[in-house]
C-alpha cells in the first residue's frame, strides 16, 4: 500500500489525525518555547495515543480483511460452521483497543476465532507485551509499584489483584523453558574442563497463614502476641515458609595454601568467577524437588556423568539427610563439603571461651586453629581445644561453646577435608549461594509488613532469578511461543 492509500484508508485517520495535533502542539511550542523536559514528557504522553491509534487502525483492518469461511475445524476434531462477528478488549502498552474478528461455533460448542490465533492473543485481556513490562518490574519492585510504573510510564493500565495473576501466569513456563535449553558448549581438548558446582541453602519468607506448612500454622495458631499491630522480636519465627535457594555452575579451579588464606598479609592469587551461573528458589517446592531440578541441570551440563561434581552446603542436618539421598538417587559421584566460613564461626565463639571480649589474642588463636583446619587436622584441633577448657578447669557452662565447636569440627570432619580442597583447587565457602539467598530472595521478599501468598512468592521468586541469571527476555519470548500452544492448538481452517 502507498502513502496516498494509506492517508485514504478511514482507519487510519484516528492515527493521522492524533500525529496532527502532535505536530501542531509543537509548533505552539515553537512560538511559546518549553524547556526539553517539558517537551519530552508531552510526546511520550502523546506518543501513547498515536501508538493505540495506529495499532487500532491495523487490527481494524485485519478485521476489515479476514474472509469468512464455510467451516472451521477446532484441535478436537469438531466444526464449527456458525460465524458471527465477536468484540473483544486488549490493553497494550498504549493503552486499550478492540479486537474485531470472526467467531466460528455451532450447537454445544465453543466459539473458534482463528483471527485470534493468528495474533497470539492471550486468554485474558492484557497483551504479552504489558505483561512482560509488569513481570519485570515485579521482580525488583512492590506490586504497587509495578502498577505505577505501567499508569505512569506507558498507555496501559492494571488493577493490583490483576498484577498479581498476571506474575503468576507469565512466570508459568520457567521449569519448561531451563528443561530445554541447551548444554554449555564442551571446552577445547587442550584445555581442562572447569570444574562443577552445586550449591543449597535456605531462606524464610514471612507468608499468609493460609499458606504456611501445617506443622508451622499449628505453631502459629498457638502462639500469643504481645502487640496487636505488629509482631514482636521472635514472634516471626512461626510465619515463616522457608524457601530452598539453589545455584549451579561451573569455576576455574582456584589454587591456594592454607597460609594464604588466614594470614591477612599474605599475596593471593585472584579468585576466578562463576561461569554459566544458574540461581533460582522456590518456596512451593519441597528441598527435595530442588535438588533434583539442580542434579538435572548439573546432567545437562555433564551428560556423560563422567565428572566430579562439588556440593557445597553450610551442613544443617536436613539439608545434608537430604543432599546425600540426592546423589543416591541420581547416582551422580559427588564430594561434599562445607562452607569454611561457618567453621570460622564456630572458632570465633569458642575463642571468647579462653580469652577475655576484645582480647587481641583471641583473633590470633582463631587464625591458628583455622590454618591448622585447612591443612586437614580438624580431630586434632577440637582435640586440643576441649584439653585446654579442661586444664583452665572451666565450667560446663563456660565451655559450651567450646564444646559445641568441637563436636562440630568432629562430626562434620569428612567433609571439611580442606586440605584436599586447596590441592585440588576447590571452592571452600558457599559465598555464591548466600549472595543468592541476599539479592534473590532477602531483598524482594522482605518489605516491611508484607505477607506473602504462596503463588505470588513463587512466581516472583522465578522472575527475579530469570533477571538475575540474564534469561529475562530469552524467556518471555518462549513463554510467548507456549502461550500459542496452550491457547490455540492447531486450531486450523478447512476449506
């Protein structure tokens, strides 16, 4: 079509005439002169209107050319040969239009619009394109938020309650859309692969009380509050779903001596960084479930099997029960260990066992015990610290700490083979998976008085780790392309 006929055409003088005072707007500017703001913030206001116009325009005429047909056969194998014209609503991102198009049925039936599949229009009435905008911005803002930024940044508009459905339902496709993506790219014969890494931790999120577990709403259901406009220091304890934060990904191998790591003086090699890093959480799913979408994606990544996967943990009971029947049930050869800094933590206590708060001595005992730890010697150092309360003759409670680090240094000692770990240049600390817990889940989750439903974390849980990961928009348009296949499969017309 030329200009002349695209002038002609009576859909598009909406669309002429909105560009027209547009233009003429300017002009007044030209004689009453605006700052470049005050320009700027008028054509993106009225570019809202030329867009819905022209996109208007366009869906009328598809209309004004879509012919009728003598039978539309539907994915069922069932005709339709009844048309009539039908009017549906759409808000965009310019704003709202309306769809006219041919609606084919017959007795006992549902209406077939083949027009409809021709444009991938989803089953409810905002576009794919408002609601990628809403999911992004759901993923690092409030659902009030999100609804500003739509009223005030585009044409469209979207009730809050309508907000949250649409993050569940554009966030449906994520387990889909990592199952099929494809594997890392093998590295070049000369060069050593990278080694793996999986890595587990948990994080709470304060929910409905609809949706906590039943043991945890059993709890809270007797339980007491001091206050009655908000809970106190501890009371949170009993509102919380905890949510199982996940990362796989593959590291350069990092080599380093025990003396490198505790002495503050010493030169270190730089840390190499994550390659191909994959988080994400989920507060629907059991750990269990977790961790098998993590061996699965660790079997993308090593279809052979051949590989020596690392799991690294912080060591709670549960996770560690549950780590161990993972590797059983996928048979994959896995070492697992635990995160150093805890063990750091553990000295740092019992160090204010035998030295006096803020005694220098005490950062020196703590280095030397954690050197020693690093270089495999683990049994000897909780050894050595359970002679030492028993020579200053201190008391079971004095020591407790004490002993609770040395317990834990024993029972835990396969997997703190450090010395092991730094030959072979393993990580040693789950800095990854905290991050993860921190900016995937700490940051969005908790906002002041918030209480979350169960399918509104999960579905923010997911968009935020899609952000995160730089899958956002690789993954919007797979969701649209599935989003053809549930709303219209192989609805086809007959001749």
């Amino acid at each position: 079509m030329q200009w002349h006929e695209l002038e002609a055409a009576p859909e598009y003088q909406p669309a002429w005439q909105e560009l027209k005072e547009i233009i003429g707007q300017l002009q007044e500017f030209e004689r009453s002169p605006r700052e470049h703001g005050q320009i700027e913030q008028h054509l993106m206001v009225r570019s809202h209107a030329l867009m819905r116009a022209l996109m208007q325009a366009h869906l009328d005429r598809l209309a004004k050319q879509e012919e009728k047909q003598d039978r539309v056969i539907a994915a069922s194998g069932t005709v339709r040969r009844q048309a009539r014209e039908r009017c549906r609503s759409l808000m965009t991102l310019f704003g709202e239009v309306r769809v006219h198009r041919l609606g084919y049925s017959d007795r006992r039936t549902d209406s077939v619009f083949p027009l409809d599949a021709q444009l991938n229009l989803p089953s409810q009435q905002y576009s794919h394109g408002l609601q990628e905008r809403l999911g992004e911005v759901v993923a690092d803002a409030s659902f009030e938020a999100a609804v500003a930024h739509i009223t005030h940044h585009t044409g469209g508009h979207v009730p809050k309650r309508q907000a949250e459905q649409i993050a569940h339902a554009v966030s449906a496709d994520f387990d889909a859309f990592y199952a099929q993506r494809a594997p890392p790219a093998p590295a070049p014969p000369q060069v050593a692969e990278p080694l793996g890494v999986i890595s587990l931790d948990g994080k709470g999120i304060v929910m409905r009380q609809e949706d906590l577990r039943e043991e945890t709403q059993r709890r809270a259901a007797a339980s007491s509050h001091k206050l009655q406009s908000r809970l106190s220091r501890g009371e949170k304890r009993n509102r919380k779903r905890m949510a199982t934060v996940a990362a796989v990904y593959e590291i350069e191998p990092h080599y380093r001596k025990a003396e490198q790591i505790m002495d503050p003086q010493a030169a270190r090699p730089p840390a190499p960084k994550p390659i191909d890093k994959r988080l994400w959480a989920s507060v629907q799913q059991p750990m269990s479930e977790v961790l098998d979408e993590a061996f699965a994606e660790a079997r993308r990544r090593d279809s052979s099997g051949e590989r020596t996967w690392l799991v690294l943990v912080d060591g709670l009971p549960e996770q560690l029960r549950q780590v161990y029947a993972a590797i059983k049930r996928h048979g994959r050869k896995a070492i697992v260990m635990q995160d150093f800094i805890h063990v750091l933590q553990y000295l740092w206590d019992a160090a204010w066992c035998l030295h006096e708060e803020g005694d220098p001595k005490a950062e020196q005992w703590v280095r030397e015990h954690a050197t020693d730890i690093l270089r495999g010697k683990s049994s000897a150092v909780a050894a050595g610290m359970r002679r030492s309360a028993t020579r200053r003759g201190l008391s079971q409670t004095e020591r407790a700490p004490l002993d609770k680090c040395a317990e834990y240094l024993l029972k835990n000692r396969q997997r703190l083979n450090y010395a092991q770990a730094l030959r072979n240049g393993w990580p040693i600390a789950t800095g990854v998976i905290e991050g993860a817990c921190r900016h995937l889940v700490k940051q969005r989750m908790e906002v002041t008085g918030a209480r979350w439903s169960l399918q509104g974390a999960e579905a923010i849980l997911r968009l935020r780790a899609l952000r995160m990961n730089g899958h956002l928009y690789d993954y919007f348009t797979f969701h649209r392309r599935h989003e053809r296949l549930r709303n219209y499969p192989d609805e086809r017309l007959a001749a």
